[in-house]
C-alpha cells in the first residue's frame, strides 16, 4: 500500500510555497513601483487561490 499522507502533505507544502512566492512578487513590484505588473500577478495569486481552494 503506497502512503498517501506524506504526498498529499508534499503538495499542500508546495501549494503554500507557490502561494508565498507570489505574494512576495505582489509587494516587491509594488515597492518598487511598478503597480501594474504587481496588479497583474496579484491576479495570478488570486486566481491561484481560488483553484487550489476548490481542489
């Protein structure tokens, strides 16, 4: 029987990290200035959000 916990625990790791980064990318761009990119990637983290959330 193959364990599924540990990779199910992998990806919901991976989900976060995925999440953190674009996070991060949001608030470099808006320190930076550069607002319409940071609106574009707050999109990508939103839309990100939304589908792992209904996963």
């Amino acid at each position: 029987m193959i364990d599924t916990s540990s990779r199910d625990s992998d990806i919901i790791k991976y989900e976060e990290n995925i999440a953190q980064l674009l996070d991060r990318a949001v608030k470099l761009f808006r320190r930076t200035n550069l607002n319409e990119l940071a609106d574009k990637w707050d999109k990508i983290l939103k839309t990100y959000d939304s589908k792992k959330r209904s996963h």
